[in-house]
C-alpha cells in the first residue's frame, strides 16, 4: 500500500475564478464563495488536468500506485501576504471545505490536510481557530504551515521563535502533524517561488534544530517538505557543532520528520542514508512541479514510488516503512 502525505487538492475552475474576483475587490463585494455542486467538484478530479495534461488527478494517482492520498491546498495559491486579511481568511476556509467535500465524494481515498489563514495581520493564535475547525469538525489528519506569510516582502520570525507557539499548542492539543510547506513568493526576480519553497524548508530546519521548540512541545510531529530543503544534503557543514555542543547534529535532524518529494534516486538515497528510512514519509507533490514526463525515462518526474523501488539497498520492511507504516503510524490513519 503506498500512503501520500504530500498531495495537493484540485478544484474546479469556479473556485480560481472566485479568487480572482476577491482579489479585484478587496472584500467590497463580500466573501461568499461560488456554489460548487458534487458533480462539478467529482468532474474536476476525473478531468484532463491543467497540470497533467490529458489526464486526471485521479489517473494520475492511480497510475503512481497511490491508495491513499493526504491533500491540502496548493501552496502557491495561498495568497497569505494579501490584504484586507478577511480574503485570506475566505479563501482559505473554502479552500478547506472543498478539501473536506474531496474526502467525502470519494471516501477512503483522500484525508484532509489543512490550510491555515496565515494572514501577517492576524495572529499565529487567530489562525489556530481554522486548525481547530477542521480538526475537530472536519476530520483533518494534519495541518500545513508556510514558515514565511509575508511570501517574501518581509523577514518573517524564524520558527524556533516565540511567535509560532500557538500553533505549536494548538498542534500539540489536537495532536495532528504538521506539514513545513513554504507558499507564494512575490518578488520573482530573485527566486521563483518553487526555489522559496526549499530555501524556507532550509531555514526551518535549521531554525527548529537549534531551538528549544522540540524540547518545549515533545509530543510535536514535524515533517519538512521536500527532503527538508537543502540541510540532509549540506549536512557535513554542520557535523563539526558537535565539538562545540556536544550534540551530534543527524540526532538533531531525527527528531524531525521528512517527506520523499526529490526527483532523483540518488537524493532519495541520501536522505534515507542520512536521517534513516523511520524518518521519510513517502510524499509525491501530485499536483505539483514534477507532474511532467521525463523525456529521458519517459517516466513522470514524480513517480517518486519507481524511484524507491529502484533503490536496491532498501529491504521489504524499511520500504514499506516509507511507502506506509510510518505515515500511517504518525497521521493515526
């Protein structure tokens, strides 16, 4: 059975038109979000893709071997940085009711991961009342935080800081995981957002392992996005602190959780080599960048499961343990 923690919802083109509306407004017009019927929101998941292109979400997933599939909003349609902050709030409770109505139109096939509201003009505290909402009435298994809501305009507190421990609490009280996933980026010039995406998983990585956040919320399960960034891969430029903290740092990195979001065999190995396959969680991004054909294999570049199951040195147990037994085990599924 193969378990994805890293999918992302679809949706039909009423709800990105409803975006573009609020966005042209400002919130004069109100929020009340398009009527989307079970049939158009089903329709959008067996239809040709945008992303995929003559297939649909659920070919594309199938063709992947993916049982069951965690979804949560598409990060870089967020718009946390957005103003008035009420539009982040609409959106992304209707975000989050379409990703409940998913899970219910097609039962046993996706669970809930849910959006916050990360608006920088509320507090991390009035974004936990989305995070209960969905938890605690919706049945969501686990929640998604972008580490920067100012989507690169501002310097956002690093994660090891006090601002984020409500949402540590409200983690912890719930007792979901939460997904590191970066959002929008708005000066493109200097990075894409899909290159923000990992620079803020570098960060966060660094920023929790040299903070006192996993000693003060030991019951929290954090799982990085995308291999955990850049640090499983540079992590001999931070090895040599254990003379001067008397710490090893791959301890460090493994009361971290990581997902298998890497395009390639040979990071996938390193990862697993580094923080140990108890630390990975298999997770394909669909839809999301590597949702194309690799013109050299003639594979999509986020059939993450062939990847795996080209790694010789992974016996029957320890694949299993990153295709299913530690996401079942950590999302209580």
């Amino acid at each position: 059975m193969i378990i994805d923690v890293h999918g992302h919802m679809t949706a039909p083109d009423a709800y990105y038109a409803w975006k573009a509306s609020l966005l042209s407004h400002r919130g004069a017009h109100g929020g009340r979000p398009p009527a989307i019927s079970d049939d158009a929101l089903i329709a959008s998941y067996a239809a040709p893709h945008p992303s995929f292109g003559n297939i649909s979400h659920l070919e594309h997933i199938d063709g992947a071997g993916i049982d069951v599939q965690l979804i949560s909003p598409r990060p870089f349609q967020m718009m946390h940085s957005e103003r008035p902050a009420k539009l982040v709030e609409w959106f992304t409770e209707e975000t989050n009711n379409l990703i409940h109505r998913a899970t219910e139109l097609f039962p046993g096939r996706f669970r809930g991961v849910a959006g916050m509201p990360q608006s920088p003009d509320l507090t991390p505290e009035q974004w936990t009342k989305e995070l209960r909402r969905t938890v605690s009435e919706l049945g969501f298994v686990g929640a998604m935080l972008n580490t920067d809501p100012h989507e690169g305009t501002e310097t956002p507190p690093a994660l090891g800081e006090r601002y984020w421990y409500p949402v540590y609490e409200a983690l912890c009280e719930l007792d979901v995981p939460v997904l590191i996933h970066s959002a929008g980026c708005k000066p493109p010039a200097r990075e894409p957002y899909s290159l923000h995406f990992i620079q803020e998983e570098t960060v966060a990585v660094w920023s929790l392992v040299n903070s006192s956040v996993l000693k003060d919320f030991p019951d929290l399960k954090v799982i990085v996005s995308h291999g955990g960034g850049a640090i499983p891969y540079q992590v001999g430029r931070f090895l040599p602190s254990v003379v001067r903290t008397g710490v090893s740092y791959l301890d460090k990195l493994r009361s971290l959780y990581f997902d298998s979001c890497l395009y390639t065999q040979d990071s996938l190995e390193l990862l697993m080599k580094t923080v140990g396959t108890d630390r990975v969680l298999f997770g394909s991004e669909k839809p999301g960048t590597g949702s194309q054909i690799d013109p050299e294999t003639g594979r999509w570049f986020d059939d993450i499961h062939l990847l795996i199951d080209d790694i010789e040195w992974l016996d029957a147990d320890r694949r299993a343990d990153v295709l299913e037994n530690n996401a079942r085990s950590i999302f209580r599924l």
